[in-house]
C-alpha cells in the first residue's frame, strides 16, 4: 500500500505537529486510494547537524515511538546527514517518490527542505504534481495568537509554565524514566519518594515543585514532584523526586511515568526535617484544589 506522509521534524509531537500527521491519515482522499499514513523521522535532530549542537528533547525516543504509535502512523527514520546535502527536487524524486513511494504528503506552512532550506510548501507542492503526488499544506497552528513551537514549549517548561506547556503540547508534559534508590530521606518523615534521573539533553523544567501525576498499574494517581538538586541536603544529583499519596510500593528498577501538571513553588531551603514535613503536608493539600 503507498504512504501518506506527514513532512517535518516532530520532535516534540505537539499540536501543529500532530495537525499535520492528522493531514496525512486522511491524505488518501486526495491521493484516490488507501494509504498508509507515516511521518518522517529524524535520528537525529537537524541542529545537531547544522549546527553540533541539539535542542534539548522534549520527548525521549522510547516515548517518541510509543506516540507514533499511539497516533497510528508509520516512522520513516533517516539520518538528516543523508538529506542535508540534497535539492529539493532530489529529496522529493529520490526519497519521498523513490524510496518511500508516497502517493501523498503533508507539510506545515512553514515547512523548509533540501539544502540551504531552498524548499518551501510552494515548490513542494510544484514538485509534487511533477511526480503525481497529492500535497497538502496545513494552516499555521496558533496558541495565544503565536505559532506553536518545539522551542516555544522548551521555554515554557524552562519557566515553569507548564500550563501553557501541556496546552501547545496537547497533553501533559512528562517523561518515562527508570525509578532509582534515592537516600531515603522522605519516607522518614512519612512521605516516601520515587526518584527519577533525566537523560542528557532533556528538556528540565525549571526547578521546583509540581502538582503531578505518576503512572501506578496503568492507573494515573495524583503526586507531587520536585524537580531539582533538594538544597536543603547539599545534594548536587539532579532529579525528579515524586510523592503519591496512600502509596507505598516498591517500584525500584521499574519504568514509571510522571506528567507534570501544574508549578506550585521554588525549590526552598528548610531548617529541619520537620519544617520539610510541614511544607510536603501544604504541597499535597494544594492537589485537592486542582
């Protein structure tokens, strides 16, 4: 069966760039036969090509997959090293129509390709018809009046605003990490944490508490995060401690997911371990008002 496929970097799989997955699952009305809808995608990120450095992830590539996936579409991965170097009418004769024999594709208006970004949605709906393929070029996708962005997002979860994170992202934002032993500090005190270490270049929020939820038994529980180095135990770790409430489980070694819902404070220093107590019970207090 030929491809439908979705054109663009995806490396966050946020609302403009599911705008235009959703494109490609209904390309084969345009194309006039079925289709298997399929996204490109990326081994590594483009910038780390041009420029040898990457932005930071907003996804880790288990859950990248999980999400295509989850949306139904097919990834066709490639090394940008490969591309980077090609024409546009290069990439769409030997890569779209050659070598993935696409009878569609989708791109968002802003779409550039081939080398030197020579290639806009324009040309690439001129070469497309050259090769008898359908083009569809998806309408910018706005939060607030501004275009939704990969970057966008980095900076609102680097601030600590997640709401508006979750929103361009059009879910929460969270990630699916190993739990691994901690000192144990917490479940002196009663509250008991999972801890979580974040792979490099991943995008960390900005430090400090978060209303959560943590993933238990395929069951979404309600917890809070902190996300940080926990200045009052001198501890240069950074990490992701998460508290669920009424659980008490051993999850040590297993891969547990937590979304982060909501900034509730800065990271604070305290004076004893009951002054951290106090201020857990008022964090877990603020769940019940979500």
């Amino acid at each position: 069966m030929p491809l439908s496929v979705a054109l663009g970097t995806f490396d966050g799989l946020h609302t403009a760039h599911r705008a235009v997955i959703d494109a490609a699952r209904i390309a084969h009305s345009l194309a006039g036969a079925p289709c298997t809808p399929a996204v490109m995608a990326f081994r590594e990120h483009p910038q780390a090509v041009l420029s040898g450095k990457a932005p930071c992830q907003l996804l880790t590539q288990s859950d990248r997959e999980a999400l295509f996936s989850e949306l139904g579409v097919k990834p066709l991965y490639i090394s940008f090293r490969e591309i980077a170097s090609l024409s546009p009418a290069a990439f769409v004769r030997d890569i779209v129509a050659g070598r993935w024999g696409a009878a569609a594709v989708t791109c968002g208006y802003h779409f550039r390709f081939g080398a030197g970004a020579q290639g806009n949605p324009a040309m690439l709906r001129d070469l497309c018809n050259m090769h008898g393929l359908a083009c569809t070029v998806v309408p910018r996708v706005t939060y607030l009046g501004d275009d939704i962005s990969s970057s966008r997002i980095r900076s609102c979860i680097e601030d600590g605003n997640i709401t508006a994170a979750n929103a361009m992202l059009g879910r929460p934002f969270g990630y699916n990490l190993e739990v691994v032993h901690g000192e144990k500090i917490g479940r002196t005190i009663g509250f008991p944490t999972l801890n979580q270490l974040f792979p490099d270049n991943f995008c960390v929020p900005r430090f400090g508490v978060y209303a959560s939820e943590t993933c238990i038994e395929n069951r979404w529980l309600p917890s809070v995060t902190n996300v940080g180095r926990r200045p009052s135990f001198a501890c240069d770790e950074l990490r992701s401690e998460t508290h669920i409430p009424g659980f008490n489980g051993c999850l040590y070694g297993k891969i547990v997911g937590v979304r982060l819902l909501r900034y509730l404070r800065a990271e604070m220093l305290f004076d004893g371990l009951q002054a951290l107590k106090k201020q857990l019970s008022a964090d877990v207090e603020q769940l019940k008002v979500l």
